[in-house]
C-alpha cells in the first residue's frame, strides 16, 4: 500500500504549488493588466514593414507619407477601410497591384492597429 501515500504526497505538492502560482499572481501586477499604447510608428517600421515603400516627405516606390496624408485629409477618406480593402485607392489607382500585396498584413491586424497606422500617418500632414 505504500504507492497510496506516494499518491497522497504526489497530490499535496501539486495542491501546493497550485496554491504558490494563484499567491504570486495576486502579489504582483501581470503585463496583461497594463494596457500597452499601440505604437503606429512601431507598426509602420516593424510588423508592417511599410517603411519599405513609404518614407515621410519622398516618393520612392508609394507616395510619400505627407502626400498619402494631405490627401486623405482632403478628401476626409479613411485610411483604416483602405487597408482592410473596403475603399478604392484615391492616390495612384496604377501603382495599386504592389500595395495591394500588403493587405495579407493589414487585414490580420486588429481595428485599434489600423487606427494607430492611420494616426501616425496623419502625424505627416502639414
Ligand atoms: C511593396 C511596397 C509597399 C509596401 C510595403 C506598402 N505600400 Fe502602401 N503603397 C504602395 C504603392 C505603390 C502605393 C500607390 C498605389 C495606391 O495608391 O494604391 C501605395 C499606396 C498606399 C496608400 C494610399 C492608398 C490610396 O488611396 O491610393 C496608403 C494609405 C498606403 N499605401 C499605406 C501603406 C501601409 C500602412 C503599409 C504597411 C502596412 C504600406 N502601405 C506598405 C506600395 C507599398
């Protein structure tokens, strides 16, 4: 009968260390509790790698960030359905097979990083 007490000495340390893990979260804040800022500029150099084709006051192979945001503004169009390809291109309709590419990326972003593109964008505007 000994394998019953292992079983009881087996169970009490997982009870235990259960207990031990529930302690520590209670103690100390978890990073999901703070809610991070969502950085556009972030998403613009890093996750989206739009900074490829985008620079601030320069076309290169898009339109600069300063043209793209000057005539979003004009126009009062959304940026945010741009991305998730739910509006036309307004800028260089013949250049919009290459960014069309970029939709597999935007798309699988949620609405808030959309929105944080969309501002730092707009950051440009003069
Ligand atoms: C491979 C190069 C490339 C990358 C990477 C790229 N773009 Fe573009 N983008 C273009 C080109 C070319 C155009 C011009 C065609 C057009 O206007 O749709 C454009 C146009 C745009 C426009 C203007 C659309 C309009 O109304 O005409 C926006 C806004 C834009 N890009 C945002 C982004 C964002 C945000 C990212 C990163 C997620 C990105 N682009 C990544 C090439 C790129």
């Amino acid at each position: 009968m000994k394998n019953i007490y292992l079983l009881l000495i087996i169970a009490m340390f997982t009870f235990v260390s259960c207990k031990n893990d529930n302690q520590e979260s209670f103690d100390k804040p978890t990073n999901n509790e703070v809610t991070k800022k969502i950085s556009g500029q972030e998403l613009f150099e890093g996750e989206g790698n739009c900074i490829a084709c985008h620079k601030p006051d320069q076309k290169i192979i898009g339109p600069s960030l300063q043209e793209i945001a000057k005539i979003y503004k004009e126009k009062n169009a959304s940026i945010v359905l741009f991305l998730k390809e739910e509006s036309d291109p307004i800028i260089d309709p013949s250049q919009y097979d290459i960014m069309k590419t970029n939709f597999a990326i935007t798309k699988s972003m949620s609405d808030d990083q959309l929105k944080a593109l969309e501002d730092y964008i707009y950051t440009f505007s003069k």
